[in-house]
C-alpha cells in the first residue's frame, strides 16, 4: 500500500477511508485501530471514525432468503448511500511541515573590536635624509659629466645681457644636468605618487623613464670620447645634446599641463 502523502495541514476523515479500504483488501480483515494509525498516519479519534466507517460500509446487509439473490445484487453503476460525515475531531498528531530547517540565529558570542586590545600602529614615517648622501657623489659625477659633454658640443661661456650686462657671463653647459636630471626626478616623483590623474601618471612614467635613459647616454658619451682623447664630439651626438633642453622645456610643460587637469 501506498502511504498518504504527507502535508502541513491534516485531512479529512473522508480522504483517508479509500485508503483504509485498500488496507482492508490487502489483509483481508478491517485493520484494527492501532493499524490505522500506524499506517494512515492519523491519530486516535481520526481512526476510530475511519475504524467505524469501515465497519458500516463492510457488513453485508442482511437479505431475504426467499428473495433471488440476483434481485439482491446492488447495482455498481447507481450511487452509493449518502454516508453521513463523522463529526470534526482533533487531531491529537502535530501537522508536518516542511524538511528545511528555518534559519537559526546565531547565539554564540559577538567578538568586537571594541573589546580587543589592538596595539597602536605607529605613525612614524621612513626617513629620507639618506637619499642626500646618495645625491650627493651622483651630482658631482653627473654633473661633470653633461658639463665637460656640453663643452665637447658647443656648449660654454656666454653673455646672455649683452648691453645690459657685458660683464655678466654663464657658461651654458650646466643647463644640461639641471635640465635632463631636474626633470627626470621631478617626473619620477609625479609617477610614484599616485596622486595625479592617470594620464599625467603615465607620461610622467615614460617621461621619467625616458630622461633617466638619456642621462645615462649623456654619461657614457662623455667618458668614451674623454677616454679617446676627443676635443669635438661627432655632429650626431652634438646634434642630440643640443636638442635636450628644448625636450626638456616641451616635456615639463606637458607634465605641468597633465597634473592640473582632472579626469
């Protein structure tokens, strides 16, 4: 026999006698009570009305003995007697509900930071005073090298006042380090910062990249054409040396443009 189907809410004794029938056919016998509830799945009042619902519509009426029993025979096609409901009765058996179990709180304890003693971080930042003894022996070197490269170019000694100030004189060559290197280091600052837009963070990337590149060039050039003993660098190198400062001017004021424009 196939069990009831299981619900949250209990059936009617009305939908639960064809299933006691076909209990019956099977054994042949009305079930008892307790088998009534153990199989239908009901409690005590619910079965004791299936129980006395079985035994009315079992028990054979009672016929004449005069009469053929082919009269007797009831037709299967013409409706049963209306059988009168059995009185609603409570259900002593708790309704099923649903497998999934419903969410349970979590109840154990509420760790916070509050209660956890953290040790203070500290605020204190990295020194950068060693950077100036690292800056220090890099700028005597790179700074006598664009100098003695820019007198091998044609850079040297002018006078940028003529009839203002004859006597006033500078000699052009150091417009080489403190362009190419101010510049790379400036730009190198911009890109590490991360608080710029971030197109003026990858010019000043490639820019920075670039300047240091052409600085070490610049340091190469000067020490291989000193050790040749070269008093005139090659017009190619001459030529490049003197394109520097006006790069350098077009590139600063590129960056300067990119740092103040907001995305």
């Amino acid at each position: 026999m196939t069990a009831p189907t299981l619900s949250a809410f209990p059936r009617p004794v009305e939908d639960l006698i064809p299933a006691a029938r076909d209990l019956a056919d099977q054994l042949g016998e009305i079930p008892s009570r307790n088998r009534i509830k153990k199989e239908l799945r009901v409690g005590g009042p619910k079965a004791d009305a299936i129980l006395a619902a079985l035994t009315r519509t079992d028990t054979p009426p009672a016929t004449d003995p005069t009469t053929d029993p082919a009269d007797t025979t009831p037709d299967p096609i013409a409706d049963p007697a209306p059988v009168a409901d059995p009185p609603p009765v409570a259900d002593d058996m708790p309704p099923l509900v649903s497998e999934q179990a419903a969410p349970v709180a979590d109840l154990g304890t509420k760790v916070t930071t509050d209660a956890i003693p953290t040790a203070p971080k500290s605020t204190r930042r990295a020194v950068a005073w060693p950077v100036i003894l690292l800056a220090l022996p890099a700028f005597v070197a790179i700074w006598s090298g664009w100098v003695g490269l820019g007198g091998l170019t044609g850079f040297g000694v002018v006078h940028p006042l003529p009839g203002i100030a004859d006597g006033f004189s500078i000699n052009s060559a150091i417009t080489l380090p403190i362009g190419v290197e101010t510049y790379g280091a400036y730009a190198l600052y911009i890109w590490l910062s991360g608080r710029v837009p971030e197109p003026a963070r990858r010019f000043a990337k490639w820019s920075a990249l670039g300047s240091l590149a052409v600085g070490a060039l610049g340091q190469v050039a000067y020490h291989l054409l000193e050790a040749a003993g070269v008093t005139s660098a090659p017009w190619w190198i001459t030529t490049a040396v003197a394109c520097l400062p006006v790069a350098v001017l077009g590139m600063g004021a590129a960056l300067a443009h990119l740092v103040r424009t907001h995305d």
